[in-house]
C-alpha cells in the first residue's frame, strides 16, 4: 500500500481492486462475501496513514469515472479527482478555485469534508449515490444525510458505506479566464506554504478559532522527528517521511504533539489523517 499513499508508507494488503464500473463493483463485494473480507474503501491516499501490517482483507479503489455537466449540476464519479473538477468546472464559468488544492478523489474528500481558503466539499454536494458494501445496494441520499461538520462526515461512522456517484452545484459563476487565474495564484500561494516532500497535508484538525500549526509551534515541535518521521520546520501541523517512516514513527510523533498542546493549551488536537489497516 506504500505505493498508493502520499505518505509511502504501508504494507501488503490481501487482495487490491481497481473498480472501473458497477459491473466491476458486483464482482469485487461477491469476491469480499464468499470469503468472509473486510472491504475497505481507498481513495488517493493523500489523507491517510496506512499501517505496516498491511490489510487483511480487500482493498478497493474506484477509477475516474469522469465529470457531467446536466440539468444544472455537476455529476462526478467518486473515483474523480478534485483538480480535475475544478478545472472542468472552471471551463464551464462554475466557481470551485479553492478546491483545485485538494490532492484526493471526491469520494474520499466527501468523507472527510475536505476544503480550503473557506468553503468545503459540503458547500457544493446537493445529493450523492452510496454503496452499502454488506450489501451491494447504491442508494441516492440528500446532502442532509452526510450531516457535514467541519472535515467530518457521517461516513466516519458509517463505514460500510463507500461513496459511489456526487451530484455537485451552488457554484458561483464566473468568466473562465478570471476562475482559472484564481486557481494558479492560489496554487503559487499554496507552494510557498506548504513544505516539499512526502506527507499526507494537515496532520490534525484546526480547532475551533485555532490553527493546528500555530498551536504545535508554540510547543516548540518544528523539526521533531522519531525515526524517519519528521514534524515539518517550516510548517508544524506537516508531518513528513524523510526517509525509511513506519507507521509507528508516525504514530508516536502524533501522541507526543498531542500530548504537548494539551498539557499547554488544554486543546486535544483531532487527527484529520486517517489511520487505515491492520
């Protein structure tokens, strides 16, 4: 699994799926029901700390399945990547610059809530196709359903559901030339902040009224590191494999943050990174 992370850390899962289509889907969850296992969603691997043990059970991963400009809302496969929605919205004079940032698939960004410079995936989501990955159905749920909060999802707690299908709008409107200048510069603004090298972005949440990185500089944990994990020194809330990380690296490096801006601030920091396998 280090091949499919961000990160490039994790071990050998049993058995990995690449579903390109429903049919494709069918055949992967009767595969998972006639030996007894675990299915687990992946999406690109760019929020997620994946175990050195691996994963006893099936990974799957859904393929782009492309984007759909109907009836006045976005229609998008899961497997779909946000810089490519907002590139294709941008052609189409719909407003969606500051999501061009984020490195991961839609399904995997509807799970996390995942946003930028002020707005998030639950702006825009108006309904989405589910699968219940015990049962194979696709069900249609309403935005409502996700009860998003800031980087959270139902789907945190509902893990047997896997997000199939997006139907997307709300987008502001704009000439293309001025949306996708918007996206360059904010594209240069995010280069000069954020640290070169292997990471999986924001590390822990930001509390309310706070920021993640400004609490664990103040706890002086720039440029810690445990093995090869290293808190970035340019940005305290990245936390990066400089060479040869294990999960347990990572994990470790996590506690001591946590417990450092607890003891100072009284604030338990909140993983965005999600711990995946065995």
């Amino acid at each position: 699994m280090a091949k499919h992370t961000t990160l490039r850390i994790g071990g050998l899962a049993d058995f990995f799926a690449l579903v390109k289509n429903a049919s494709d889907l069918d055949r992967c969850l009767a595969f998972a029901r006639e030996r007894g296992l675990k299915v687990l969603p992946f999406g690109g691997g760019s929020n997620t700390l994946f175990s050195s043990k691996g994963f006893r059970g099936l990974v799957l991963r859904l393929a782009n399945e492309g984007i759909d400009f109907s009836n006045g809302k976005v229609c998008v496969g899961a497997g779909e990547s946000w810089p490519a929605v907002a590139r294709a919205c941008a052609g189409k004079g719909l407003d969606c610059a500051p999501m061009a940032g984020i490195p991961g698939t839609v399904g995997a960004a509807v799970f996390g809530n995942a946003g930028a410079h002020g707005v998030c995936v639950g702006d825009f989501l108006q309904s989405a196709e589910i699968v219940d990955l015990q049962t194979g159905k696709i069900l249609r749920k309403k935005a409502e359903w996700f009860q998003f909060a800031p980087r959270f999802s139902v789907l945190q707690r509902r893990r047997h559901f896997m997000v199939w299908r997006v139907w997307l709008g709300n987008f502001p409107e704009n000439a293309p030339v001025k949306i996708a200048e918007k996206i360059t510069q904010l594209a240069r603004e995010r280069r000069a902040k954020q640290p070169v090298g292997f990471s999986a972005g924001s590390f822990f949440k930001n509390p309310p009224g706070k920021f993640a990185g400004a609490l664990l500089e103040s706890c002086g944990l720039k440029g810690l590191k445990i093995g090869g994990a290293q808190i970035s020194p340019q940005h305290a809330n990245f936390f990066l494999n400089i060479g040869g990380a294990t999960f347990e690296d990572f994990r470790q490096l996590a506690t001591i943050a946590q417990e450092k801006v607890l003891a100072k601030f009284q604030i338990k920091l909140e993983r965005e990174v999600q711990f995946l396998g065995d």
